[in-house]
C-alpha cells in the first residue's frame, strides 16, 4: 500500500469539512439580511499520524533434510539355457514300390459286317370290340422316316486318328449290334483341349450300374473309339439305341457326368465335355455337375 503525505491528509480534512459544513442558502429579499456570524477560528491541523512499523520478515522455513537413496536391489541371476533337444535322426525313405508291368493291349477284334437293316414287321390287326359298341377301324401306322445322316461336328483342330476299342464277342447277348463313343474334354469355350482327364462309360441294368470302360483323354483332349453294344433294329425297333452313362473327372476342375448318352447300332456317337475349372478355395470333392440328355424321339 502506497504511504500517504501530509498533503494528502490536509486534502481529505478538507473534503470532510466542506462536506459537514455546506454554504448557506440565500435568504429571500424581504428578510433583512442577518449579520454575518464571525468566522470561526480554523480548526488546528492535526498531527499526522505516525507512520506504522513495517512488519518483521518471517523468519524463512528451515529445508528439509534430503532423503536418503534406497539401496539398489541386487540383481538376479540369469536362468540356465536350457540344453538344446539333440535332433531326432531322419527316417529312412522307403524303398520305392516297383513299377508295376504294364498290361498289353488286346488285340483289336476284326470289325463286322454292319446286318442291313430289315424291313419294320406289319403290325397285326387289332381284335374287334364285343358288340354293341363297335371300335372304328384303326388307323394305318405311317411308315417310318428314313433316319437322317448324322451331320458331323466342326472340330476346331484337327483329330489325330485314335486306336479303337472292340469288345469281345463272346460277352455279347445274340442279336446284337454296335455303336461307337469317342469323348471330347475342352476348355475355355472349346478353345482349349484337356488332357489326361479320366472318362468312365457305365452301363445302368435296372437297379445296377456295371463299369463297362475306363478311358483317358491324349494331348487333343480325345479318347480312343470305343465299341459299345447296342440293341438291332430286329431286336427292339421301338427303341433301336442303348443309352450310357458318362463321367468324367480331371484334377483342378469340376466333376462333370452325362446321363442317358444314346448309342445307335452303326453309329459313331461323339460326346464333348466343357470342362470346368475348379473355383479357388472349392474341394475336389465337389458334387458333380449333372447334364440330362432327352431320348430321340422317332
């Protein structure tokens, strides 16, 4: 706080005494103006009061003593390496299996003499209705179209010629004729033939499936011609084809399988296959994709 001076002291007497003694008012006119009161004496300045004694200093605070360090904790003693596990020694290799003799190839039996085809027998007469509701006369049944030549496939490389594959005639009912399968694998739209694809022709007979061949497809995608039976026209003329099933199966592509292939006596049959590659992250073991083919109807 600032320290006052006298002056400033007289100047606060001073304020209090023109504010405890404020100048009269002035009388009206008709009143005779009093005799003025005599000044009174001023007052005696007072005695500036003394100044006060500056407080003592307190006396500063003694500093604490420093603590004392805490004594450093030993060190522990580092933990034995374990000893190394000797390595176990490397079994031996087993002695590789040896290659098994590969079976010779039967000797192709000579292909017969395709039977002309006989004329479809007449059918008989249906019986008369009993009286009193005769049947209509039946109608003619037409005479059977003559089938069309198959028309072959555009292949887009050439076909090497392939081996093929007759079946002994010993095997075979009588009365029975012969059709031929060959199977084409392709990819990428046909652009791109498969090799080494595993084909397997099945046989259904009633409530069993018989594995009739196991084929392989070559560097074109082919696979041998095979000879498959097939009933005669004289046999069942109603239906003169035998259908098979088909199943092939390549590694890194889908399981793919042809039911109902028909097989004509005296006909090549050609089955293609547009293999599927296997998606990224899919088992081999994916179902098969299934194709069904319809019956010709004649």
């Amino acid at each position: 706080m600032q320290e006052k001076r006298p002056e400033d002291y007289i100047k606060e007497m001073m304020e209090l005494y023109r504010r405890s003694n404020p100048e009269p008012m002035p009388r009206p006119e008709p009143m005779p103006r009093p005799e003025p009161m005599p000044r009174p004496e001023p007052m005696p300045r007072p005695e500036p009061m003394p100044m006060p004694e500056p407080m003592p200093r307190p006396e500063p605070m003694p500093r604490p003593e420093p603590m004392p360090m805490p004594e450093p904790m030993p060190r522990p003693e580092p933990i034995p390496r374990p000893e190394p596990i000797p390595r176990p020694e490397p079994m031996p290799m087993p002695e590789p299996m040896p290659r098994p003799e590969p079976i010779p190839r039967p000797e192709p039996i000579p292909r017969p003499e395709p039977m002309p085809m006989p004329e479809p027998m007449p059918m008989p007469e249906p019986m008369p209705m009993p009286e009193p509701m005769p049947m209509p006369e039946p109608m003619p049944r037409p005479e059977p179209m003559p089938r069309p030549e198959p028309m072959p496939m555009p292949e887009p490389t050439p076909i090497p010629e392939t081996p093929e594959i007759i079946l002994p005639e010993d095997t075979l009912p009588p009365e029975t004729s012969f059709g031929w399968l060959q199977v084409i694998a392709r990819s990428a739209d046909s652009a791109l033939p498969v090799e080494g694809a595993s084909v397997m022709v099945i046989k259904h007979n009633g409530t069993e499936n018989t594995l009739v061949q196991t084929l392989i497809t070559n560097e074109s995608g082919l696979t041998p011609k095979i000879q498959l039976p097939a009933p005669a026209i004289t046999t069942n003329p109603m239906q003169p084809f035998s259908v098979y099933t088909i199943k092939i199966y390549r590694t890194g592509y889908i399981r793919l399988e042809s039911r109902d292939v028909p097989i004509f006596p005296g006909v090549t049959s050609v089955q293609p296959f547009a293999m599927i590659p296997l998606p990224k992250g899919e088992s081999e073991d994916t179902p098969a994709v299934v194709n069904e083919n319809t019956e010709p109807e004649f």
